[in-house]
C-alpha cells in the first residue's frame, strides 16, 4: 500500500474496498468490525509511567490499544443494560501529603470496599467489581502502566504484561495507579512524591498496617528472607515492596532498609527476588458478560465474535453453551 492511499484512508477522502479492510484488519490484528464501530470513547487525561524514551509512536499504539478494548467493552455494558457509575470510596478525604494520611487513606478504602485486613485475591477481579476497568496491553517495554478515564465517567487502569511478568508486580504497578486515581494529590508536589505517595498507597493497600503487625511484630532488629517470602506468598506484594512498607511503619529501621536493599543487589534479586506468589491475577467479567448476552439471545454468535476480537470460527471452538 503506498503512502499516498494509506493517508486518504486516514482522512476518510478515500473508502478502503471489502478486501483492503480484510488485509488492513489483519495487520493491525483486529476484526473487521473495528472499522464500524458506533461507540464514542474519549480518553480523558493519562497519566503514564513510562520511560522518557518511549516514542510518541508507541504511546498513540497503547492509547488505540485502550480505547479498542474499552469500546468492546462498553459496547458490551450497553448492550445488557448494566453501566452502573463510579463511585471513588474516598472522595472527600482532604489532600494527601504525608505518609500518615497515606495509610488512613488506604486503610478506608479497604473498609468501604469490606476487605478487612485479609490479603486481596485477584486484584483484577475486585477493581472491575468496583467499576473501574483493567486492561492488560502487552506491549513494548516502554511503559509499566497508566491510569484514565473514558467519557468523563469510567475510570481506567492500564497495565504492560509484557514488562511485568509476575503477579506480584502486576498487583503492585495496578495499585499505584490505583492510587493515582483515588487520592487527591496537590499538584504543587515534586513527580518524585507524587510517585512516592502512590508506591506508599499500593503497599497499603496490600499490606494493611494491622497485618503487619500481626505477622511482624511492632519492631524488628533483624529478618530472615524466608519470613519475608513467606508474606510475599501470602500478601502477593513483593520483598522488595515488604521491605519499604516496613520501613514507612517503622518496624525496621532505615539503615536497615538499606542494608537490606544492599544485600538484595549483591544477590541479585533485584529482578528476579526468590519467592513466588501463585495467585491468578485475571478478570473474567467481560467473558462473563458476553456469554450472559450470547445465552439471552442479545447479542449473535458473529456479534459475540466480534466483541471478543476473534473469528467466528475461533470463538466457536471455545464456547460451549449447555441446553
């Protein structure tokens, strides 16, 4: 395809023929559908951690990624009738500056949500019980995540499986944007506390300051890593997180945190730390969503294809619907 024919179908001077749209579909890996789809979806302000090397490129490629997904998704809600509004558990809680505030923060946002102090399984699940989208973009390894929102209304989480491969990363990388979207954070701060806050709120969230407590004690002079492993198995947050979550408690002491980090380097588990939490970190909603709609007969079977970005073919050898 030239240049010249590729910028008139961008610019809609020109209509791309039944073939060119089956060619066109199958480069950028979508179904034909894509072209034709009615529902409107507008990014609000995003919010990435990204590298400052990330091409512009490759941001616009995570940015269509999202609203593909979304426009699926939200297509999907309208269709059964279900889109239900965003409520943030802590809207009127005062600016977040400080560590303290942090921890309540987190702490009455486990409590609106009835998590109690217990370790969160799947925290995909939970979110998107929540109404707040997770999306997985596999992409390069630019970015870890990013957080938005769609129309105004529906919040969004982003996250780079391809960057972050264990689930006690992934939960760690969707809660800090979790936070970036929950927490009122004075714009004045320095990008370094804005993050800082954020990371405080994710080992928070996953390890409440009770359980700590309960599992740790209020001091430690001294930890072994099996301990530590132990938690991370437990908790799904990893020992590097666990090591300045104890820190920002004062279980630990800072030189401690230090030499502790310092042994990690000289280990090099800075990458690969030993542990391994085993829980699934996946939303099903959607899927359920769909055969829900497939099963009352309000969507077909090539709709339902299309939804879930497969042939029809495809999508047939993996449903299987009972009576």
């Amino acid at each position: 395809m030239s240049k010249q024919a590729l910028h008139k179908y961008e610019k809609g001077e020109v209509l791309p023929d039944s073939e060119m749209i089956g060619l066109l579909a199958n480069v950028l890996k979508v179904r034909p559908e894509f072209f034709f789809r009615e529902q409107n979806v507008e990014l609000g302000e995003i919010n990435f951690r990204k590298h400052k090397s990330l091409p512009v490129k490759e941001e616009n490629r995570v940015k269509e990624f999202t609203r593909d997904v979304l426009s699926r998704y939200l297509e999907l809600e309208e269709i059964i009738g279900i889109q239900k509004p965003f409520e943030n558990p802590i809207s009127n809680f005062p600016p977040v500056t400080n560590f303290l505030q942090v921890d309540e923060a987190a702490q009455k946002v486990r409590e609106k949500w009835n998590l109690g102090t217990d370790p969160i399984y799947n925290l995909l699940e939970l979110l998107e019980d929540n109404n707040i989208k997770v999306i997985d973009a596999p992409m390069e390894d630019g970015f870890d995540g990013l957080q938005t929102n769609v129309n105004g209304t529906v919040p969004v989480i982003v996250y780079n499986s391809s960057k972050i491969k264990s689930p006690d990363r992934i939960r760690f990388t969707v809660m800090h944007e979790l936070g970036h979207m929950l927490l009122s954070i004075p714009d004045e701060l320095p990008e370094n506390a804005k993050e800082k806050i954020c990371h405080q709120f994710a080992g928070a969230m996953l390890f409440p300051k009770e359980a700590a407590l309960k599992e740790l004690g209020k001091t430690r002079h001294r930890l072994f890593i099996q301990e530590l492993m132990h938690l991370k198995e437990q908790y799904g947050i990893s020992v590097q997180a666990l090591i300045m979550r104890l820190s920002d408690l004062c279980i630990i002491k800072d030189n401690y945190r230090r030499q502790f980090f310092f042994f990690i380097n000289q280990m090099g588990w800075k990458v690969e730390e030993p542990g391994e939490y085993k829980g699934e970190e996946k939303s099903n909603r959607f899927e359920q969503l769909l055969y829900r709609a497939l099963a009352e007969d309000l969507i077909s079977i090539s709709k339902a294809a299309g939804l879930m970005n497969l042939k029809v073919s495809e999508f047939k050898a993996k449903s299987l619907m009972i009576g």
